[in-house]
C-alpha cells in the first residue's frame, strides 16, 4: 500500500532525477539552488526536499465530506535546501526564499502557557500549568513563512513533546517554488509538506524515525490547519504519494489509502495508442483562501457538515450528541456498511452513492423548485439539526468563523454524492482502458473522461458554487478550443481550470485560449508558459541528502 511505504532518502543525484521522470531542466535548479545556499549560509545544504503542487482532475471539494478523490502531482514544486546553523537559539530558522518578492524572516518556537500562567486573573490557583509549542501566524494576513512556520508545527509536537525538554536543532533554510501561489494548485499544500520534510530530515527524524508517507500527509494536513483552512486531505496525499505517470485514487473512509492509477494513453505493450494530456490554464483570478475562507471554503466546510447532521436526522441515522458526522458517514451508516476498509469495495460504494442522491431530495425546503432559494437560514438548519441553539454552535461554528445569510444544505449534499459518484467513475475508465484498449460505453477513454470533466465543472458552478465568471469563462473557451473535457480545479473562486487535450493539439489548444480569454492578451514566452502549461503526472515528495 503506497501510504505505508517510508520516505526515502536518496544519497545519489542521478536517482533523484529518475526519480523525477526527467530531465536536465531539474538538475539545474537543484544545482542552482544549492550553490546559492552556499553562498548566502557559507555551507553547502545537508538536504534539498522536494514537494510537488497537485492538480485535481476529478473530485472537487468532496475530500472534507470524506470521499475519495483523483488528483495527480505536477511537475511545478518546493525545493527546499537545509542545513543545521550553528552558534544561534535552539530551534530558531532563518528562512530566505530565491523570488525577491518574498523577504527573508527570522523565527524561533517558544514554550507557552496554553491556558494563562496559575496566577494570572481568571485562571484557578490550584490549576496545572499547561504549555505548548507555540509560533506566531497571522492568519489575518497571511506572510510565506506562515507556511514555513506550519510545516515545523507538527515535527515540534510530534518529537519535541515538551515533558522531554529537548529542542530542534537552528536551521538555515532557503526555497525554490515555481507552483504559482493562490491558483487552485496547491502551493500551500506544496509548502507545509517541503517545510514539514525539511524540519524532519535536519533534525535526523527522517532516518532515525522512518515515518511513513501516511504519516507524513496526517502530519502535513494537521500543520496546514494553522494557516487557518480546515482542508481534507487531498492536497498533501497526492504532493506526498504520487508516482510518476500515475494519478492517485486517495479515499480517506474509514482511513486514508492511496492507490496510483496509470491514466489512458499508450503503453508499453500498446505504444500506439492515442494519447491526452492535461493542460492548467489559470484564470489569474487569485483566490486568497486563507482571506475569504469564512464565506467561500470554511463556510462550505460547515454546510457539508451540517447537511450531513440534518440528512442523518431525516434518514434515522444515529449521531453522537457531539459527534462531527459527514457526508461519507451517513452514507456508511444509512447502506450499513461494515467498517473494515470499505473505500476498497468500490462497486458497493458506488451503489450507496446512488442511493443518497435519491435520499438527498429530503433537504429541499418544503415545495421548493430549482431555481428557488434553496438554501435555509442558520435559524432553520439549527432547528433541523434538533441539537438546540447552544449545542449546535458550540459542535460546528465555535472552531471556524462563518458569515453567511442562507446555508445551501440540499446543493452541497447533491454535490458531494454526484461528484463521488463521477469519481469512481472516472477511476473506472481509467482502469478499463488501461487493461484493455476498447471504447468505454461506445465512447473513447478521453471523451468518457472529458464528459466527466465536464459534469463536474457543472455541478461545481451550479450546486457547489465555487467557480467564478472567469473561470466559467475559461472552461467555455477551452471547449470551443477542442478539450475533451475542462473543469475548474483546487479550491475555485477562481484559481486553474484542467483541461484534457489530445497531445498533438496542445500548441494549438494553447493558442486559442491565448486569443480567447483577455487576460492572456499581450502574454509571450515565459509569460504564457506561466499561466498556461501541459503537466504529466509526476512523482510524490522526495528528499536528497548531500554527503
Ligand atoms: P486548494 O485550494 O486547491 O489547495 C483546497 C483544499 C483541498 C480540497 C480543494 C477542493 C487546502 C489545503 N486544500 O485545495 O483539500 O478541499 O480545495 O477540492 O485547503
Ligand atoms: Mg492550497
């Protein structure tokens, strides 16, 4: 099972490149990056670690609700070059970056009363002095390091637990990203999970400790939660677990599992088969999660979850009185579906999703049509709950600020179970192709793809809404432009869309979304190669030690 496997450390350059899939391109940044190490530190690095962004291709905003999801690594990623520094405060990072924009920062974890010094006013005499690590991110307005400071989060708290009074080593750390930042390709995710592996490997946890790549997505999605976004786990299983040529099928129910996919295409006893690829095309709209969070992705947080409490209710589902039901768990309890592994039975799972987009209709207001208000307001989705004012705030909105008038109970469940669905789906064709070269139901592998794609932009636009004009905009063009398929990817509001082009149409696919959407207008060389781009499946994290 790929998230079982330990993160391994290489010793020798060449394997990192093949590693890699390629290339020349690569060697040189990473040559780059250590010479210039050693130029501002005055030593060579004692690690580069690697994370890549992830595109999504298929299931948007289902992974928090708990169903698995299709992603693939891309080729844009952190490096991160580290060495211990001597002669400075236990623990403290300096942390420079090669893009001018973002300005070199100083930090150093302190030991903090968790819950006020015994003394201090309103905390009892008698009461124990908790403490914890602490370091300060404002997730108000969010600077780069606050990424930086949340990959070292969970290696603090994992192997520095404070009873052992033990401290991490000084770091010098210096970062080479090319995932463009706030565009829906995870460069958050990208940069806890390199900042997380780069605290793990020159603090010698990575050799000594071994963790594994599981343990390293659970950490990674913890540590991302301090910049203030409480993401599924999606981005830092496909940055973490990826293999070249491969997407990832990642399911989280009841646990995380990761499984490589190889997409259609030729293959080595087929080589003539045609061939697709995936283009990301951003609407240079950027989306600051960290900033809109409480009415775009925080706010869908809580209307998946609250849909998931008042469906359990309607269906006769049993709940803890404080328990954090989701989309997935009401389904798994309402098909009664035993506990052991049950993502892996595929064909069982997709007959439950089925069934829930049928039960789904009981969390329509009464006598509301399409096109209505669907949505309820907090009064009403409250009341729906039957948990009671006081309870039901203190479960679902005491950890997250929220801000909204009506709450789209019944759009966002329909979401979540139809997306579910057109991911196995989508995992289906791939599967099929891929052992057997023939059409699936009468149509090719990449139109079956693209259909899927399409739906779920959709359904993204009309029941989940977080797409945007620009993005809707930019899908549109890159069907008349001849994808098989496009949809928004990440996040949305903006952000990249995906799109699935026949490989020997790509310069022309590029081409017209250039004359098409006016952003790109003006946009040459390096400039267009920015904003829109071919990406192949490439491999997970990797780390390079220099001895
Ligand atoms: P982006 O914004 O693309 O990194 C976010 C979440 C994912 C997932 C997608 C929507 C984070 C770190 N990631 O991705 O877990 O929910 O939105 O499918 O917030
Ligand atoms: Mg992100």
């Amino acid at each position: 099972m790929a998230a079982s496997l330990p993160i391994h450390v290489y010793t020798n350059l060449e394997d990192v490149y093949q590693n890699l899939g390629t290339s020349l391109k690569h060697a040189e940044r990473w040559d780059n990056l250590a010479r210039t190490f050693k130029a501002r530190f005055g030593r060579t690095p004692a690690y580069i670690t690697r994370a890549p962004g992830r595109v999504n291709l298929k299931g948007e905003h289902i992974d928090y609700s708990l169903f698995g999801v299709f992603p693939c690594a891309i080729e844009r990623d952190i490096l991160i070059a580290c060495a211990p520094a001597s002669d400075r405060t236990p623990g403290s990072v300096v942390v420079e970056n090669l893009h001018k924009k973002y300005k070199p920062q100083i930090f150093a974890p302190v030991r903090k009363p968790t819950f006020g010094a015994v003394g201090e006013e309103g905390v009892p005499k008698d009461a124990v002095q908790l403490q914890a690590w602490h370091l300060d991110i404002n997730t108000a307005e969010l600077g780069w390091e606050g990424y930086v400071k949340a990959g070292y989060y969970g290696v603090l708290n994992h192997y520095f637990p404070l009873e052992l009074d033990s401290y991490p080593v000084p770091v010098d750390l210096l970062v080479d990203g090319t995932v463009p930042a706030g565009s829906g390709l995870s460069s958050s995710a990208a940069m806890v999970v390199s900042s997380t592996l780069a605290f793990l490997a020159v603090n010698s946890i990575l050799e000594d400790a071994t963790p594994t790549k599981g343990a390293l997505v659970e950490m990674a999605v913890e540590n991302e939660k301090r910049v203030g976004v409480n993401s599924g786990g999606m981005d830092q299983a496909a940055s973490v677990i990826s293999l070249a040529g491969s997407a990832l099928y990642v399911s989280f129910f009841p646990k995380l599992c990761a499984e490589p996919i190889p997409l259609p295409g030729p293959q080595p006893d087929s080589p003539d088969l045609p061939s697709a690829i995936f283009v990301c095309a951003n609407s240079l709209v950027v989306s600051d999660k960290a900033v809109h969070a409480k009415y775009q992705y925080n706010l869908r947080v809580v209307e998946s979850l609250g849909a998931a409490r008042v469906l359990a209710v309607r269906l006769g589902v049993e709940v803890g009185t404080r328990e954090k039901i989701t989309l997935r768990g009401v389904m798994a309890r309402f098909m009664n579906e035993p506990l052991d592994h049950i993502d892996e039975d595929v064909r069982k799972v997709k007959d439950g999703l089925k069934r829930m987009v049928k039960e789904v209709e009981c969390l329509r207001p009464d006598g509301a049509e399409d096109g209505d208000q669907l949505g309820v307001t907090l009064e009403t989705m409250i009341e729906w709950s039957g948990m009671g004012d006081e309870l039901f705030k203190d479960v679902y909105l005491s950890w997250v600020e929220v801000e909204a008038t009506h709450f789209q109970l019944y759009k966002r469940a329909m979401h979540c179970y139809t997306e579910a669905l057109r991911v196995l789906k989508f995992r289906d064709v791939c599967l099929t192709i891929a052992s057997s070269p023939t059409t699936y139901q009468g149509m090719s592998a990449f139109e079956a793809l693209g259909v899927l794609m399409n739906e779920s932009q959709e359904s993204c636009a009309q029941f989940y809404e977080c797409t945007g004009p620009e993005v809707d905009e930019l899908t549109k063009l890159a069907l008349e432009a001849g994808a098989y398929g496009s949809r928004v990817t990440g996040a949305g509001w903006g952000g990249c869309i995906v799109s699935l082009v026949d490989e020997s149409q790509v310069d022309s696919f590029i081409a017209r979304m250039k004359e098409g959407y006016g952003p790109y207008h003006g946009l040459e060389g390096e400039a267009l190669q920015e904003v829109i781009f071919a990406t192949k499946p490439s491999s997970g994290v990797c780390v390079y030690k220099f001895t």
